[in-house]
C-alpha cells in the first residue's frame, strides 16, 4: 500500500516563525503536492512538484515555499507564519503517467499560528 | 478556469436511507472527475471516479455517472451506514500526468443509527 506520512499531525507555532512540514512517500510516486484544507473553501493547492528540484505554484502560494531534494520528501516552507496561515495541511503524492491516477494523502498537520 | 461546486453541506440522514450529494463543474476541455472520501482524523482516499462521458464510477455501493451534457457528476448510495459518515470532496483534473486537482468545498455526512 502507498503510504505518505507527514511529520507532525498537531503544530503550534508563534507569529513569525519559520515553519517546516515535512511529507514523504514511499511509493516512488514523481508528483506530489501540498494544499491547505480550511472549512467552506475545501482544498486549495499550494505548490506542487512533479520531479526532484522541480516545483509550480499552485492557486494559493503566497507567503510559502517549498523544497524537493529527494523524490520521496517534499517540504512546505512558512518562511514567517502568520495568523491567518492556521488551518489543516494535507500532502498528497501520485505516480506519473499517460492515464488518469490518483493521489494518495497523507493524515494531515493541524498547524496553529498564535 | 476549472471550478467544481458541491452540495452545501452538512447532510445527516438515517441508516439505510437513499443519498445524493449533487455535483456540478466549470472546466476548459474535457476532465476527469472524482470523488474523494475523509473519514475522521483521516487524509482522503479515492472513492470513484470516470474519465470520459456517461461513464460510471463506483465503489463500496456509492455511484456516479459523468454527465457532460449537464456538467455533473452526482453522488448515490442506495443505503447509506452509520459507517459511510465521513466529508466527500467532488474534484476535477484536466492534467493528464502531473493530475493536479481541483476540489470542491466538502460534503459533510453524518449517518445517525
């Protein structure tokens, strides 16, 4: 079974600290993404990465970054977190290829920003 | 741009009763459509899905049928369990390869027994 693990499922943090959330896979998948989930607004994708080194902006990127040095690992970057960067952080990955695939999720990081 | 918009939500239903959760999408070619499931404390998982008009997606008794000439792709389940409770993301690709998706807002379901 793919599993995609993700390295905290609970994180407070303060207004202005740097924030790394760590997904790894462990499926060989080449694409993998990070979105948000927040109550009424469903997922919205953040950044996605289809290869090492590789990385797009998704619909929401601002005020994240992202990092894929390894296939399996890709890290989301809150270079300053703030407030309104609260909510439910789900890391999803998939294999690529010609034909429709689907992605698999991690459990998710509730990350709160006091 | 792609858009998918679901049934607002919340729905709580009896045991055993009939389920829609309603669907429509806004999209520029012709997409691929999905449902995804998040039980409780989980990530979401795949649930069905269909790549091509009238196709029929389906799985664990829950349907739905891509219907291009009304943009829909409804959800049904003709017996609903106190198990099938759980928020039902409809979502949409037109990526072939890198599959990046586009969600709706969420269904939550609450199955009372």
């Amino acid at each position: 079974d793919v599993k995609v693990t993700q390295s905290s499922r609970y994180l407070v943090k303060r207004t202005g600290e740097k924030v790394f959330l760590e997904c790894v896979q462990d499926m060989d998948h080449e694409n993998m993404f990070w979105y948000r989930q927040d109550p009424g607004l469903g997922l919205r994708l953040i950044y996605f990465s289809y290869d090492v080194k590789m990385k797009e902006k998704g619909d929401i990127p601002e005020g994240y970054s992202v990092s894929r040095e390894k296939k399996e690992r890709f890290s989301l970057i809150l270079e300053s977190a703030s407030t309104n960067q609260t909510s439910m952080y789900l890391c999803a990955s998939s294999l690529s290829s010609s034909s429709v695939t689907e992605q698999f999720f991690g459990p998710g990081t509730r990350l709160t920003v006091l | 741009g792609n858009s998918v918009t679901q049934m607002e939500g919340p729905v709580t239903l009896s045991e055993e009763a009939f389920l829609t959760i309603n669907c429509t999408y806004t999209a520029t070619g012709y997409p691929s459509l999905f449902w995804y499931v998040q039980y409780p404390g989980e990530g979401l998982q795949l649930l069905l899905k269909a790549t091509k008009a009238d196709d029929k997606g389906s799985n664990k008794g829950f349907e739905a049928t891509y219907r291009k000439e009304t943009t829909s792709f409804h959800l049904e389940k003709g017996s609903v369990q106190v198990s099938d409770s759980a928020v039902y993301f409809c979502a949409l690709s037109t990526n072939f390869g890198n599959e990046k998706l586009t969600f709706g807002t969420g269904t939550r379901l609450t199955i009372i027994p």
